[in-house]
C-alpha cells in the first residue's frame, strides 16, 4: 500500500469562522494557523496547500494572558538608519487589533511559498459581523 499524496488540484477548501471574544490570542492563533496549513484533514500533506479559508471575528475582544499587554512589543523597521519603532500590545491591540491576530498567525506559519499563500486565506475582523456570508462558513470551537 503506498502513501497518499494530495495533489494542488484535488484539494477541497472549506471555510470556517473562529470567534476570539475572551479568548486567549495565541490559542486562537494556534487554531487558524492550524485550519491554514490544513493539518486538522486526513488528506494533509506537508508540501501541498491543502488549507482552508480562515475568518477571524471580534479580534478586539481577545486577551492576553499574564503581563504580555504591558511588556510585549512590535518591532517594525522602516529602511532607515535609526528608525526602529516599537509598540507596545496595549496600544497594538487598542488601535489595530487585527494586525496583532496576523502577526500570531504569521508567526505560526512556514516562511516559505506554502506560508505566504497560507496567510492570504486568512480574514481578519475586529468586531463581530463579516463580509463572507455568501460563502456560508461553519462555525468552529476553539
């Protein structure tokens, strides 16, 4: 018997919402990469996308466990010399809290080709209501 290999083609795409309203960011990070890479399917396989669609909603609402809010920070550099800026998650998460969820998800997601297509299936919303009811995503438990 040998071992079943997905093929680019063949592979079915669902799609799912993940509601983060108290819950911890990185276990809902861990969840969405986890349905990006498409590891939760019998079919996965390692070099192929098989992947789902991925819709993140109340992004405002999710929490930070221990003093992650005060202490952790975002580094971003902007080409020139000297200007590193930094934020820190209380004001990342109270202006773009969206941006913290990706860069979670980022994190959690090969740096290759198959993590850059990965992440551009992943929508992110701060409140509760989104775009994507035409294509009747499932609701999914974290």
């Amino acid at each position: 018997m040998s071992t079943f290999m997905a093929k680019k083609g063949e592979v079915e795409r669902k799609w799912y919402v993940l509601d983060a309203k108290g819950k911890p960011l990185g276990k809902v990070a861990a969840e969405a990469a986890t349905l990006l890479r498409g590891k939760h399917k019998a079919t996965y396989t390692p070099h192929v996308d098989c992947g789902d669609h991925v819709i993140v909603v109340n992004c405002k609402d999710a929490v930070l466990t221990g003093n992650k809010l005060t202490q952790k920070k975002w580094y971003r550099h902007t080409g020139y010399i000297g200007h590193l800026k930094e934020t820190s998650y209380k004001t990342l998460m109270a202006t773009r809290p969206e941006k913290a969820m990706e860069l979670a998800v980022k994190g959690m997601l090969p740096d290759n080709t198959l993590g850059r297509t990965q992440i551009l299936r992943l929508r992110l919303f701060a409140g509760e209501e989104h775009t994507h009811t035409a294509q009747k995503p499932e609701a999914r438990e974290i």
